[in-house]
C-alpha cells in the first residue's frame, strides 16, 4: 500500500480471481463519498454442494456482520480510499490471521462498508481441500470465533501456509 500511487486500494488475494466488471463495480461503490470499504460476494473455485454452502454461510455472515454495525470483511478482495486506509494506520501487521477482519472493523468508524451484488470474486479452496471438508470448516470457524471473542489472531499458529 505505501508504494501505491493512486487514491484507491484494491487488495486482492494472490489465488482470487474478479470477474471482468469486478473492478469497475467496486470502483463504482468505493468512489462514493461516505464510503470506507467495499468487497462483494465469494464463491469457491471448485464446485461442491459443502463448499457452496460454506460460502454461502460466508457471505451471508458478512452480509450480518455489516447490518449490525459490527463488519467482519474477509481480505479476499477488499477495496478502499487509500486516505481512509493510512487513517486507521493500515493493516495491523503484528497479526498473522485476522488482520482484514480487524482492519474492516476500524475503517467502519469513517464511513460505510458495502458489499455489491453486481459481481463476485473466484477463490481457491485448498485449504478445505488440504484439511478436509469439516475439519477446514470447524478450522475456519474456531479462528473466526477466537477473534471475535479476543480480538486477537489466537489461532495463528495453526494457519500454515499451503500452496
């Protein structure tokens, strides 16, 4: 983000994919005055009735987090004012997990957070492939609750990379 030039911040992870009017809409969304964060819709990259599911229960819980005022926006693909961004100091980087969630929830205090329905993101499931289905599912939910009842990325350690 600091070697970035422009005024906008699209954080995109390396095995996400946007389609083709991905970055137009949220530039669309993310250009608007009282407008702090934008991300929309994510499905899996390979198709499974469970995986669907568990993305549904992600982006259905997103949806949520931002109607009760509390945004948890997962960093798959993010997009923000690059002013906003270095007003609440960026990403937290002493955090191995949990640093987008943690960060959707500070830039909500400038403005709003929106997810747009005009497109969607493809990401990789091989974490569910490499943990299995209910492992990879109990896995994600045990970190997701870690951080909303700490605060803190207390399940970091087993995040291992897989690539």
């Amino acid at each position: 983000a600091k070697y970035a030039e422009g005024k906008f911040l699209v954080f995109l992870d390396a095995d996400t994919l946007l389609l083709p009017n991905g970055l137009e809409e949220i530039f669309k969304e993310v250009k608007k005055k009282n407008v702090a964060l934008v991300s929309c819709p994510v499905i899996p990259s390979s198709y499974s009735p469970f995986n669907y599911f568990l993305y549904f229960l992600y982006n259905y819980s997103t949806k949520q987090s931002i109607k009760i005022g509390e945004p948890k926006i997962a960093g798959m693909i993010m997009a923000t004012k690059k002013e906003l961004f270095w007003q609440v100091n960026g990403f937290n980087e002493k955090m191995k997990i949990c640093e987008d969630l943690d960060f959707s929830e500070r830039i909500s205090k400038l403005g709003k957070i929106k997810v747009t329905e005009k497109t969607f993101a493809i990401t990789s499931d091989r974490r569910i492939k490499k943990w299995g289905k209910f492992k990879g599912a109990l896995k994600y939910l045990g970190l997701y609750l870690g951080y909303l009842l700490t605060k803190k990325d207390i399940g970091a350690s087993t995040y291992e990379p897989i690539r």
